[in-house]
C-alpha cells in the first residue's frame, strides 16, 4: 500500500520565532556561546539543537547573578525590569523581540501612563485588561508594561474581574484566538456602565489568527493528520484543537518515536503539520520516518 504523506506548508515558525533563532545562531558562530533567557522557542527538540551549539538558557533568578555577558531576549518580550537588571549588571542584550510583540507593548504602556490613544475622561487610573495565558512570558512582559497592575483574563469565564464602574482598555496577547476575543469584547459592551470609556484593541497576530482556517482545511485533506508540536506551545494547543475538530484522526505528537503504528493502519493520506514553534526539520524528520516504514509511501 503506497501512502501519500503531506507537509503543511503553512506550519512551522513564524517570523518572530525564525528572527530569534537566526540571531541567535549568529552569535553562536561568532562566539559559541550565549545565554537565552527562557526557552528560545516552546520546542525542545529546537532547544537542544541550539544548545548544542553553545545556547544555555537560563531563567530570571539567574540573569540577577550574572554580570558582563551576553544574553538574548527571545520574541516573546521582556517587562521593563528585565532590561534594568541587564543595565545594572553590564550585560548586553540581543534583543529578539518579535516586532509585533514589542508594538503591543509599547501600545499598553501608553495607555496605561496617557490613559489611551483616544483618551476616557474618567479621572481613576487606567483598567488594563489583557486577554491571554496567565504566567505565559508574552503575558509577563505585557503587565509589566503597567507596572503590574494589568487584569488578565484567560477566557470569557474570567470577565467579572473586570471593574465596569472604570475605564477599560482591552488588548490580547498575539497568539489567542480571535473569536474568544470577539465574545469577550461583545460581553464587556453588554456589561458597561453608562459613562464609561471602553477601547478594544485587536492585537492578534494575524500570521498567527490567519492558520486557523487554513489548518482546518489541511486536516479535512488527509485521512490522519500528526500534529507536530512542544507540550510548552500555546499556539500549539490552539491549532491541534482546530485539527481534532476539522478531523478527529488527528493526533499530537513531539516526535516521530511518538507515532502508534496502529493510527496508521488503512491511512493513504496522511498530513503533517505543526505549531508556530515548530521547526521545519522536525516535520521533515516524521515524514522520513513515516517513508521508511515497510508500508510507507511516496510524498
């Protein structure tokens, strides 16, 4: 039985993630080592490649020690305090930040001290309200935009933390879905008092947003769909739940030893695809894999 076996060519790192990754190598080849703060992407087959170029990731505890050294700020972006420990300690930052990242916050921290690009007239202090992953380092470095006062909210479950007595300015993290954040501006407008002020800004990554329907479509192609992805990825939990839907014989996997030869059993069509943090040749590597079986196929 032949099989064919399909990449998505739509999965795989975004620009954010590949500019991270590219700087990072670059510094690895000048110097062979650096420090990352955090993993450099939720994937930790991409993690140990790089380490074992030089790459040491290390966690905030540990920037604190250091001194004079070298250390790359991943996209998804540090609160202020992390670049004040780094200006204290003389360390110097490769700053990776993903561009779309780093305009959300430098958006929340303008409202948050200007109260707004468009201003309430409520003379209490700013209600930030970020819709995203509570503890997701994304998350982090928006709150620490508005010194840590920000309300997060992870779901349209959680909206009664909001204060509807004050103003609200609403922003989410770039990677949560666009309808979950449509439900909960819908409900916030139900839920407002007379007089005040309410702005919703849509900071959903599109490169991100625009692979929901387009996943959805690559898993209804394919008889079995393996989702390649890290257990750490947000992104990653969005978009398998998109394939298990479009088709339940859709599977979650980290690697190619992970497969159950009986998924396969009568599947001639078979799609591969993966998360926003997953690397190209860790798809390719599971394809190669599913080739080398005794039934395998052709691409």
């Amino acid at each position: 039985m032949q099989r064919i076996i399909e990449i998505d060519e739509q999965s795989g790192f975004c620009f954010g993630v590949t500019r991270a990754i590219s700087l990072a190598e670059q510094e690895l080849e000048r110097t062979g080592h650096l420090y990352c703060l955090g993993d450099i992407v939720h994937n930790s087959n991409e993690v140990e490649r790089l380490m074992s170029k030089g790459l040491v990731t290390i966690t905030h505890e540990q920037l604190a020690e250091l001194h004079d050294v070298t250390v790359l700020l991943r996209a998804h972006g540090e609160p202020p305090e992390t670049y004040a420990i780094a200006q204290r300690n003389n360390i110097h930052i490769i700053d990776a930040t993903c561009p779309v990242v780093l305009k959300l916050q430098q958006r929340i921290h303008h409202s948050y001290h200007n109260g707004g690009d468009n201003g309430g007239e409520s003379t209490q202090p700013p209600q930030i309200v970020i819709y995203g992953k509570r503890g997701h380092a994304e998350v982090n470095g928006l709150v620490g935009q508005t010194a840590g006062t920000a309300t997060v909210i992870e779901s349209i479950d959680e909206i009664d933390k909001i204060d509807y007595s004050r103003d609200i300015y609403l922003y989410s993290q770039t990677t949560k879905s666009l309808q979950g954040f449509k439900q909960i501006v819908s409900e916030i407008e139900r839920r407002l008092k007379p007089g005040v002020h309410f702005m919703n800004y849509d900071t959903i990554c599109r490169s991100v947003a625009n692979r929901i329907p387009r996943i959805r479509e690559f898993a209804q192609r394919h008889e079995l769909i393996l989702f390649v992805c890290g257990s750490k990825s947000s992104n990653g939990r969005i978009l398998f739940a998109e394939c298990l839907d479009a088709n339940p014989q859709s599977h979650l996997i980290s690697g190619e030893d992970e497969i159950d030869p009986s998924w396969l059993e009568g599947k001639t069509s078979i799609g591969i695809c993966g998360a926003t943090s997953t690397p190209r040749w860790l798809m390719t590597r599971v394809r190669d894999h599913l080739l080398s079986l005794p039934d395998g196929g052709e691409q």
